[in-house]
C-alpha cells in the first residue's frame, strides 16, 4: 500500500521482482485530493528469486512486464487504464512486432503517450524488453476504488 502524507512515497508490491540497485519500483505523488501521479521505474520480466520470466520470447516477457505495472497500479489505486506514458526499451528490433502486439491487446483507449527505443542491452542479459511508465490515477469514490 501506498501513504497518503502528500510526500512522494515508494510503492513495493509483496512479491515484486527485486531491484538490482537503490530505487523504488514506483513512486507516488499525489497532486490533490483527486489524483496521484504514479511514476513506474523500468519493469523487466523478473521474478521475485530474479529469474528471468519468458525467456528467449519478447511477447511473454512483455505480458509478464505488463503484469509487473499491473500490480503496482493496484497497490496506487489504479490500473493500466490510468497509464498516460510509456517508454519501451528493446533489446532487437526484431521483437517489435511481438511486443506491439502485446502492448496493443493491454493497454485500452485512449492509448498512453509513447516513445520505443532499441538499446545495446539491458541491465541484466536475457531481458529482451523493459517498460516504464507515467499513470495518473483517481481517488476512489463513494468507497469504492478506482
């Protein structure tokens, strides 16, 4: 869960992939009493254990790494609705066509803002995709979350 002070506070989900050095995996900061701006750090297809999830195959990696933003929006409140921006690093540009298709199926309407780019490699070698994203999020309303 997520503090409510009006300081930016660090979202951990229980069972979240480990970062590999100091940063949080998101950090929330609430704009007023309406809206909370989530930001994600880069997500890979890791497990808790830090073992690479979906090996060798760029869709299953980008479904697990949807999976990951997935569940620190529910910690904020939210949900892959509320992204407004993405930033997607590949490792190939030979997987953005499986990563597209993927990002296309999960993310709804409007579409966040986004921005691809192809890297030389990503931090720990077998991760073909890393995505981090922006989200604004809602309060809940009349008890119920957003």
């Amino acid at each position: 869960m997520i503090e409510t002070s009006g300081r930016p506070s660090a979202i951990r989900p229980p069972h979240h992939t480990l970062p590999i050095g100091r940063y949080s995996p998101a950090v929330s900061v609430p704009l007023d009493g309406e809206r909370t701006l989530v930001f994600i750090s880069g997500q890979v297809a890791g497990d808790a254990q830090g073992r690479t999830l979906g090996a060798g195959d760029p869709a299953r990696q980008t479904e697990a790494v949807f999976e990951l933003m997935s569940e620190i929006l529910k910690e904020a409140g939210g949900s892959l609705a509320d992204l407004v921006s993405v930033v997607i690093y590949l490792a190939d540009m030979a997987h953005l066509a499986a990563v597209s298709e993927v990002r296309n199926r999960v993310l709804s309407e409007p579409p966040p803002a986004s921005t691809l780019v192809e890297v030389a490699r990503l931090a720990v070698a077998g991760h073909l995709v890393e995505i981090s994203g922006v989200a604004v999020v809602e309060a809940p309303r009349n008890g119920r979350a957003a």
